[in-house]
C-alpha cells in the first residue's frame, strides 16, 4: 500500500475549511484580534519600556554606577570592574552638599564633579552653550575653573552670568547656567540647586579633605545587550566579600534610579502586559470554543474517513492542519493589521505620548505572535481535539453520530491540558518578568477556572431539578435541554463567565490605578517651593506674602534627625541582600539613616489612612508612652515596619520613643511636601527645625517677582521653581490615564466580541433542535422563550460568577503589581453582569429568529 | 472461501454484572463471488455483525476469518489498511463528505493511498453507477438515489474482496429503491464482488443467492 501524495490531506483539510467558511472566518477573526491586540501591546509595551530605560537611563546618566561615600580604593575597583563586560566606558563624578557664600549671603548646594564622557544617557543643556557635548565636558569646565550652576542660584545669591562663586577654597567663574539636567530627577526636587565642576578640580575647592558627606561615583556605559541583573549579583557578591567600608559599596542601576514616575510608568507597563495576556488568553477561549463546535460537527466525516480506510492518525493530523492553517492565518492578519495600524498609532496619540516616544513594530513580537498563533491555536485546542478519540466510526451504523460521549479517560483528559497550562505559566512569567508573579497569575487563573466550572455543574444541576417541578412546557424543556447537554452548557457557561472575568479584570484594574495616577481632586498646582525657612521668619514671611496677595500653603516643620533602634534593636542601613526580584530592589534602596520628621494631626486631601487609626492631636508627656507616628505605607512596606513598631529617633542627641499608630497612602502627584514619618504634635516641636511650604497658581512675571521679593528678604530661604516639573509630571499622569483607560475600553470591546461569538455558536449549534420544534408545531413565542430562558441563565450565572471571580482576581493582581491599589466600582460589576446577559440573549434571540423565519426544508436536508 | 465466522459472540456490557448479547455462538461461511442477504428484526443484531464484519467493531469472542486472514487477530493499524483493500461499505444515509463533489467523493480512498490512476478509476466507477455527468456536483445537490449512487461507486472504486450493505434502499422510496439495488446487483455480478447485504426488504433479499434470518443472535 502506498502513502498519500504530501499534500493530500493538507488539501482535504483545506478544503473543509473552506466548506466551513463561517466557522473559519469567524475562527480567524477571533484570533487575529487578540493576536494583533497582543503585538500592538507588545509593541507599545517594548516601545514604552525603550523610552522608560532611556529616561532611567537618562536620571542615572549611566546603565549601573557603583557608589561609596569613601573614596574607592584601586585594588577595590580593579576586582569590581573586572567583572564588568568588555568594551565598558567608564567615568568618575563626586558630589557633596556644602554652603557657598557671596559678600552677604549663603546657600546650600550640591557640588558635582564631572568629567568627560558624563552623561552617557540624556542631554543636558546649558543655556548659552545648548547641549553639552560629553566628549569635552572636563576640559570646557576645567580650562578656566568655571562652573556651571542652577538658574535659581543666581537668583538666590543675586549673581549674573560670568560673576564669581567660591567654592570651598578656591574661586570658579559662573559660566553657564543648566536648563535641564536630565539626572535631576522630579524626586531630587526637594534638594539643593546643583554647581557642576570639572572633576579635577574638585581636589581644588578642599573639600574633599572635610568630613562633609561625600559620594563616590563610578558611572558605567555597558556594551548593548549585557544582563544587567546577573551583573548586579555578581558584583554584589563580590561586594559582600569585602571588608569594612568596601563592603558598603552600593551598586547603582539605571532601574533604581527611577523614581515615582518611573514606578508609575512601570505600573503601566506591567498594566498593558496585563492587557496582551487577557487579549491572548480571550483570544484563545474564543478559538478553542469555536473549534470544539467545529470539531463536534466534522465527528460525522471523520468516521467516514476512517470507515473509508483512514487511520485515527491520519484524521488527527488533518484536523491539525486544520489548526495550524488557521492559527498562522490568522497570526498573518493580525501581523497585517498591525503593520497598517501601529504606524498611526503615534500619530493618534501624538498629544499624549511623551516626547522622543518611538512606536516602533518590533520583529520579536512579529515572530512571537506568529509563533503563538499556530502552537497557541494548537494548545488552546488539545483538549478538545484529544475528543477525536471518542469518535467510532461504528457509529455510522446507527443514527446519532457524534451526540454519544465516550467517557474519556480522566488522565488523558487532564495531560490534554499540560501544554496549555505550561504555555500560559511561560507566557504570564515571561510578561511580567517575574516567576511569583507570572505563576500567581496562571494560578488564579486556574483556580477561577476550577471554582467556575463546580459552579457550572452546580448550575446545571438546579436546573435539571427545576425541570422536574411543575412551570410552563418550555421552561421545563429549557432546564431540561441545559442540565442534558451538560458538557456543551458547561463549556459555553466556562468560556461565557472566563469571558466576563476577563473583559472585568482590566477595568477593575483600572479602577484603582487610575486613582493613584490622575491628578488629585481639589488640588493647587504650585509653582514655587520654599526651604529653610526658620521658625522665626514664620511670621513675616507670611505677612510679607499677603501683602504680594500669595499664600503660602502646606507649610510642614521639619526635623532632622536619626533613626536609632527598631524594637529596641539597633536598625541596620546597610543590608547586604543580593536583590533578585524587583521587590527586593526595591526594599535595598531605601535603608538609610537619615530622616526628616515632620508633625501635624490633619492628613492633607492627597493622603488617607490604610491602617491604624488616626494619630490623638497631642502628645502627653506625662502618660510614659511613646510618641505617636504614622508612617507613608510603601516606606513602612520598603522598611519592613508595622503597625505597632516602637522606632526610637535620635533628635538632635535626644532619643524619642515612637510607636507605628497608622500607615497612609500619600498620592504621589500631589506635589505637596510629603514625608515619610509624620510625629503627633506635641514631640517634635521644640527641636530645632525649618519649615517648607510651597506658593502656587504664579505666572512667570510674578514668579520672578516673588522670587526675589522672597531671596532679598529671606537670604538664607531656598527658592526653588518647580513650574516645568510640575506640568510635565502631571501631563505624563494624564497620558497614562488615557492610556490604561483607552486600553480597558479595547479589552471590553474584545471580551464582548469573544462573548459575542460564544452565544451565536451555541445558538447555532441548536438550530437542528429549534427547526425540530418547529416543525413539530411548537409557537414560535414558546420556542423563543425556551431559548432565551436558556441563554438567559446561561448569561445571568455566568455574569455574577464571572464578575465575582474577577473581583477577587484584580484584588490579587493589585496586590501582586500595583502595590494594593484596588477600588471596587460597582458600576463595572453591574455593567458587565447586564452586559453579558443581554448580549447572550440578544445573540440567541436575532439567531432564532432568522431561524424560525427560514423553512424547514433545511432541516429535512441535512 | 471469502467468509468464515465461526462461533462468534457479540455482547455489550451494560453494568458491571449485566451484559446485552447480540450476538451467540454465530456461524457462517460465505464463497466468492456469493450474494447473501441477512434479514432480521430491528435490535436483532444486523448492523452489529456489519460492524464486526467491516472491523470496525470487535467481537467478545469466536472467529472471523475474510480472505483467510483472523480480523481480530490484526492491529489497528493493520485492520485499517485490510480495510482500505478489501472492503466496501455502503450505509443506509449515504454518509458522503459534504464537501467534496461526486468525483472527489469516489476517488477520495484511492487518493488517500496516493494511487496515480485514482481520479481515472473513480470517473469509471461513476460511469458504472450511471453519474458521470454529476462528477462535479456537491452531495447537497443530489438526490437521495443519486447520493447513494455515488456512495456505491465510492465502496466499489478500491475493488472490494467483499461488499457490506447495510440497508442501502433504506432512505430511498421504492421505485428509487428498485433502481439502486438494480444497479447493485448488475454491478456484483458483473465484476464477481461477494456482496453481503442488511436488509428489511424481502424483494431485495429474495434477490440474493441466499437469505439468512437473524434472530436471537443467530441464524434461524
Ligand atoms: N454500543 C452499543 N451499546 C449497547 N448496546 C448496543 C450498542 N450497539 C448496539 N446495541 C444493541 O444491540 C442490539 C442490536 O443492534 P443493531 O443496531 O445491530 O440492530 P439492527 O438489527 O441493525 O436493527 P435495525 O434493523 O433497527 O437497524 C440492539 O438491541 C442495540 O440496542
Ligand atoms: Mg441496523
């Protein structure tokens, strides 16, 4: 016996295809809307994560940078950059904080020191000389000991381009002022203005000799491709072995290095990862829906393939073409209709985008969906396909081909859905970077699945009872068609409740990243923010503004001061954790000694108690209680502190007892000044501190007004415009509002066209019966009814549970990715239950009526 | 001897203790080039021993031996491709794949084992059944005969040892019925097929060489 030509059955199996246009039309349709959703996403999402690495990038002015507050030894740095790859630029920058003086007045600065090759990343601008070439930086500030400084520093010392500043011990002249300054991210704002100096001539000032707090930088530019975080291990191993101060080298990352905006653009990211998950996880319960209606109908052909001398095989590896006919067809539309839409994208959303922002198709995604389509279809559709096993070909004997389920064998059944799970754990891990994350997600998701589908059986099994007692013909023969086709009513209410769980999820999600990002309600945009100021000049700063008619607003005391003990146990700064997951990164960062306290009662607008009560207005000395304080959640989570927590302050050398009474969530956008540790009043009061404030709703011209109004008569009050920072922070929070919302609406829209194509294929798998009842003269109201009774169940239970389920599942997902930001929205729960519902109903309805309109010639045919 | 079933039993478990028999201790010899008619009463069992007989179905126990070769002996595998050569099976509802036309319907065994003349073999085929002008037709354009015309060029196209009839006028109306059968019979002897033929139609089975009756799972 010979073999087929090669392409037989590719043929035949094209030719069914084509037979069953509306199923593969449909199939495709499905397909490649969730596939080009998952490569636009994909692509935005790699776009994004380009631009947010440019701009860490940029804030770093260097991929990794190793510092120390000593400075490095040779033989030190020779171990560490021995581990750095080849080819890697290198370049030294040192800054410290120090007062400079004019005739009459003084300030605090940051001093840097840089040398040529600084920034590696972004640009910065001066004002005269446009942008900085880095090739000469040392040379254009050492030739003449200039120095190029913050615009506000002149207006604070009353100095002019080209005037002198002393530095330490040794005079520079004030070459150019810095317009923008790409490493002076929006978290430093609070810090002093910045002078930059030729690296070299840092020795010059004397400073260094000083015991001032000075920090060693190494800033590194590594070769493209380097893995940034096996490198970050390694060197951190090697810093462990260390001893004494080399071992409290602290390494440096471009990713670390962001700040609140760039843990929000993260949020974004890891939100519209989310989103191609959902799309491709949607898209995939639509295909394999389809394709178990599909497939249940070809059981006839298959038999008769096999009667004709076909293996099981060989009808196996047709249905397979099938798949993979339709998969990689469909992977190519969606590739098509991305290449014709993402290149508009920009163009739409030109307005929102952030500057510089390139949408670019990245080729990975391309293949990856390719890729995905065809092996995806494949095992999102194994577990129906392993159906094909059931089938026997002895049944063309008898009537009812295809109706009859062969119990399958359990564990056939289960391994059947091996690949699908083990594709969705690589796929959830590979998008959110993370093995705990991506494994949380696959499991919630399969353990949604698990609840759905006992609810379904549970469902099905009311209603087999519900047909028993007495109610109308149809309402009966309505329970009874649901609880006897068990598995075709449970499989439409497990796609239909997945689907609403799926279409609720990224709305729900929104719901509560959308709080933390839009701008705050009721909120004054400020334009200036106010140091240093003394408690004295309290008073007449405050007069003197009125008289300008300026308020001066969220005026907050600060107190310097230490962090002793936790518990009682001296609190370690410098933990030698290797940092492996992005939650322990962040954590490192942040143990350091150093803290400004402030006090008040009244939580501002921006900030709301998650845990704890609020603080007593006053502190009782007398009680032998510690002080009260309340903590900013995501420190208190960083620090390792709870609620109850005694932390004991070194106050200027006074120890201050203070116990954790609640924790508060601070709305990063509300440009207030926020601290991390706020005492009750009564403590604090009496250390010696500054206040801050900020004055907002200034236009330029008065701006400027005020500023020198305010530096001529408060010398030693820092004055810092933060108009530009202000607006391009708050245009980025609105970008990402449009963004997660337009990306919300599209998996609605989505979910709706998945739940869309579920109803009609079930209804349509019925027409047999409804044309039956027809024809048997059953009314056409009754036959209605039956049906939308059916879908009406269908749709209710699927809606609530899926809804139900998906609020737990955002809940968790919040709490995995966007720090417990979650919201419930009533509205969204009820819209997708009604939604749902009705969709599943309207489907069914238009179906059976063109049914019921068409003649049953139909039914005597087939 | 083309056929020969020797106590063959056919039962269906039905719970773990009870059991359908269909068939009992059944015995049977069939000649070459023969045409048997088996009649018996619905659930007698006619389709069962069918089933059996095509392999696509397995006996509980006994012998079936066609061409010398012990059916239940063979694999999977190897029973399909005995299938493929030596069977021909007709149905009582046509089963044509709906999507192919007339002539691709009747070639589509041959092609399936790649033969180069099968496209030349099926229009013959069709010729014989009296269809070649349908060849390009679609089954939903046929008629009840018509189908069950092309159905029978399809068994008869991979030159069956045997041909397996269950019921083929069954769907058909009597003139038509008297049609079909004419051409089966016409077509059996003329190539010198064994034909094995279920039916409920006593004119059709007095048509055969020889009549057997089902009933209480053997032949009366
Ligand atoms: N898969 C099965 N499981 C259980 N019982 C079966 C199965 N297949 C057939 N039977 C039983 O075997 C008996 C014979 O069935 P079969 O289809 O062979 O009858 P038949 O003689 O072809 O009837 P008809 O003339 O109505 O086609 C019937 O009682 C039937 O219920
Ligand atoms: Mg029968």
């Amino acid at each position: 016996m010979k073999n087929p030509p090669a392409f037989f059955w590719l043929k035949l199996a094209f030719r069914e295809l084509l037979n069953n246009r509306r199923f593969s039309l449909f199939f495709l349709f499905n397909l490649a809307l969730g596939l080009a959703g998952f490569i636009a996403l994909d692509s935005f999402k790699e776009s994004l994560d380009n631009h947010l690495g440019q701009n860490s990038k940029a804030i770093l002015g260097a991929d990794i940078a190793l510092t120390s507050y000593l400075p490095f030894e040779e033989k030190t740095l020779d171990a560490l950059e021995a581990r750095f790859p080849q080819n890697t630029l290198s370049t030294r920058k040192t800054s410290l904080f120090t007062m400079v003086a004019t005739e009459d007045q003084t300030r605090l600065v940051q001093i840097t020191g840089i040398e040529k090759e600084f920034p590696f990343y972004g640009k910065m601008v001066l004002k005269n000389n446009g942008v900085v070439e880095s090739k000469n930086v040392e040379q254009s500030l050492a030739l003449s000991g200039e120095a190029w400084v913050y615009p506000e520093l002149l207006f604070m010392l009353g100095l002019k381009l080209g005037g002198s500043l002393k530095i330490g011990e040794k005079k520079f002249r004030i070459a150019d002022t810095v317009l923008d300054d790409p490493s002076s991210s929006f978290s430093s704002f609070g810090l002093a203005p910045r002078v930059y100096l030729a690296y070299s001539q840092m020795q010059e000032t004397a400073l260094l000799s000083k015991k001032s707090r000075i920090s060693y930088q190494r800033l590194y530019r590594l070769p493209d491709g380097t893995d940034l975080s096996g490198l970050v291990v390694k060197l951190q191993n090697k810093i462990n072995s260390f001893e004494g101060s080399d071992s409290k080298i602290r390494i440096l990352t471009h990713k670390r290095a962001g700040n609140n905006l760039g843990r929000l653009l993260g949020y974004l990211n890891d939100y519209l990862g989310l989103v191609a998950m959902i799309a491709v996880f949607l898209a995939g319960i639509g295909a394999a829906y389809l394709f178990r209606n599909y497939l249940v109908h070809r059981f006839r052909e298959i038999s008769i393939l096999m009667s004709l001398g076909a293996t099981r095989q060989q009808t196996y590896r047709m249905v397979l073409w099938q798949l993979g006919l339709l998969g990689t067809g469909a992977a190519l539309i969606a590739i098509i209709i991305s290449l014709a839409i993402l290149p508009l994208l920009p163009l739409l959303l030109k307005q929102f985008l952030p500057n510089g922002f390139e949408t670019q198709l990245s080729l990975g995604s391309l293949l990856f969906a390719l890729v995905l389509g065809g092996v995806g279809s494949l095992v999102f559709c194994l577990p129906v396909l392993s159906r094909i096993r059931t089938v026997q070909p002895l049944q063309l004997f008898h009537k009812n081909i295809g109706q009859q389920d062969a119990t399958p064998v359990l564990w056939r059944q289960a391994l059947s859905y091996l690949p699908l799970l083990i594709l969705s754990w690589s796929l959830s891990v590979w998008q959110s970077h993370s093995l705990i994350v991506g494994s949380a997600f696959v499991g919630m998701l399969l353990a949604s699945i698990l609840f759905l589908g006992s609810i379904a059986w549970l469902v099905l099994f009311l209603a087999g009872k519900l047909s028993q007692t007495s109610g109308s013909t149809m309402k009966r023969l309505a329970f009874r068609n649901l609880q006897r086709n068990r598995t075709g009513a449970i499989s439409c209410f497990l796609a239909l409740a997945l689907g609403t769980l799926l279409i609720n999820l990224i709305p729900q999600i929104y719901q509560g990243l959308q709080e933390e990002v839009s701008r705050p309600d009721d909120f004054r945009i400020p334009s200036l923010f106010l140091f240093d100021i003394q408690p004295e000049q309290m008073e007449p700063l405050q007069k003197t503004l009125s008289a300008e008619k300026v308020n001066l607003n969220y005026l907050s005391p600060i107190v310097r001061a230490r962090l002793e003990k936790v518990n009682g146990n001296k609190f370690d700064a410098n933990s030698k954790e290797v940092s492996l997951t992005r939650e322990q990164e962040r954590q490192q960062n942040f143990r350091r000694h150093n803290l400004n306290l402030s006090y008040r009662t009244q939580l501002s607008d921006s900030e709301q108690i998650v845990e704890g009560r609020p603080m007593t207005t006053n502190f009782d000395l007398d009680s032998g209680k510690p002080a009260e304080i309340s903590l900013e959640v995501r420190y208190a989570e960083r620090m390792g502190f709870k609620l109850g927590d005694l932390l004991t302050f070194n106050v200027q050398e006074v120890l201050v007892e203070a116990i954790v009474i609640n924790l508060r969530r601070v709305q990063w956008n509300s440009f207030q000044p926020n601290f991390f540790i706020l005492f009750q009043p009564g403590v604090l009061e009496d250390a010696p501190g500054t206040f801050v404030g900020s004055i907002g709703g200034l236009v330029a011209s008065r701006r400027m007004n005020v500023q020198n109004l305010i530096v001529s008569d408060y010398p030693n009050v820092s004055v810092i415009d933060v108009t530009r920072m202000v607006g391009r922070v708050l245009k980025i929070s609105d970008q990402m509002v449009l963004a997660l919302r337009m990306m919300a609406y599209l998996s609605i829209l989505a979910g709706l066209v998945v739940v869309f194509s579920i109803a009609r294929h079930e209804v349509e798998g019925r027409l047999w019966e409804l044309n039956l009842l027809k024809v048997l003269g059953a009314r056409f109201s009754d036959i209605q009814k039956m049906i939308q009774i059916e879908f009406a169940v269908l749709g209710i239970f699927a809606g609530l549970f899926g809804v139900a389920v998906s609020l737990i599942m955002s809940y968790g997902i919040s709490w995995w990715f966007f720090e417990n930001l979650w919201k419930w929205t009533w509205q969204t729960s009820l819209g997708s239950i009604i939604g749902v519902t009705s969709l599943s109903v309207g489907v069914a309805w238009l179906a059976t009526q063109r049914t019921l309109r068409s003649s049953p010639l139909n039914l005597l045919r087939s | 001897m083309i056929l020969e079933i020797k106590g063959l039993d056919k039962f269906f478990p039905q719970t773990d203790h009870d059991k359908i028999e269909v068939l009992k201790n059944l015995n049977l010899q069939v000649e070459e080039g023969e045409t048997v008619a088996v009649v018996g009463q619905s659930g007698s069992g006619k389709s069962t021993l069918l089933s059996l007989l095509a392999g696509l179905d397995r006996q509980s126990s006994g012998s079936l031996r066609l061409r010398g070769q012990e059916i239940s002996a063979m694999s999977e595998v190897k029973l399909t491709q005995f299938r493929a050569e030596n069977i021909g099976i007709i149905f009582q509802q046509f089963y044509l794949m709906p999507h192919l036309t007339a002539l691709e319907n009747v070639s589509l065994p041959l092609e399936m084992f790649g033969h180069k003349d099968s496209l030349q073999r099926a229009r013959e085929a069709l010729l014989q059944v009296g269809l070649e002008e349908r060849e390009k037709h679609f089954p939903h354009q046929l008629s009840g005969g018509e189908s069950q015309r092309v159905a029978i060029a399809r068994a008869i196209v991979i030159r069956p040892a045997i041909l397996l009839a269950d019921e083929p006028t069954g769907n058909l109306d009597n003139a038509t019925g008297v049609q079909v059968s004419n051409l089966l019979f016409d077509l059996v002897q003329t190539t010198g097929m064994t034909l094995l033929l279920v039916t409920h139609n006593t004119e059709l089975a007095l048509r055969c060489s020889r009549q057997l009756t089902l009933q209480s799972g053997t032949f009366q």
